[in-house]
C-alpha cells in the first residue's frame, strides 16, 4: 500500500500448521506450526530509485510422536536500495537490488543449522536482480 506519494509498504503473514505429518527433522506422525511475517517499507526517490528497510520474524514448532517439541525462531532485517522501471514495490520490473542483511536463527533445535562459521547469525552484502521477458 502507498502511505503517501513518497513511502510504500509491502507485507505478509503467513500461519500454517500440520498434524500428523512426515517431517525429515521429526519423523513420522509429526505436528508443526510455523508463523511468519515480514512488513518492507520503502522510500520512494523518482520513478527508478527506492530505499528501504525489510523486517522479518519466523518460528517453527515441531512435535514429535513422543510429544517432545522442536523451537527454531528468528529474525532478519535487510536494508536495500533498489533501480527499477516504475515505482511499485512489487509489480515492476526488471529491478536491480543492493542490499545489507542480518539474519539470526535464536534456536535451532529443529535441525541444529548454523551457517558456515558455525555461528546462529550472519551478516550478508549482495546484489539481485529481477527480470522477466
């Protein structure tokens, strides 16, 4: 949605759960539930320039056969500017993005992941690009 002429935000939430699922993690028979959410808004430069901020938070819970549960939460916040053909956050392209991000998993019980450091955060600077034809 547009806030104004100049600041637009994009969002997304999303619940879902499971029972008695297979999990590769948990086994079979299996209860999830996961919540994620990510709110991105953004300033709005010219026709070709936005800077923004993208704040997420996610959680698992797994429950395996036996009852015992399985937390892995976190969260990540990204900084970007992006070049694109329009102003829309989500409709235009092609978009060339830049971009800072750190991530943090708080617990990882569910599948014990670390990144390659064998830390539970990272702090990542890259680029993206979105086309189509």
């Amino acid at each position: 949605m547009y806030l104004n002429d100049r600041v637009i935000v994009a969002n997304a939430l999303v619940y879902s759960f499971g029972n008695g699922v297979y999990s590769y993690e948990t086994g079979a028979h299996s209860d999830f539930e996961s919540i994620r959410a990510v709110v991105r808004p953004a300033y709005i430069w010219d026709q070709y320039n936005q800077t923004g901020v993208e704040l997420g938070y996610f959680k698992q819970q797994n429950t395996d056969l036996s009852g015992e549960k399985y937390d892995e939460p976190g969260y990540k916040t990204t900084l970007f500017h992006t070049f694109k053909v329009n102003t829309s956050m989500l409709t235009s392209r092609p978009e060339i993005r830049f971009y800072a991000t750190y991530i943090k998993a708080e617990d990882t019980e569910l599948d014990n992941f670390t990144f390659e450091d064998q830390k539970t955060d990272q702090f990542a600077v890259g680029a993206q690009a979105e086309i189509w034809w």
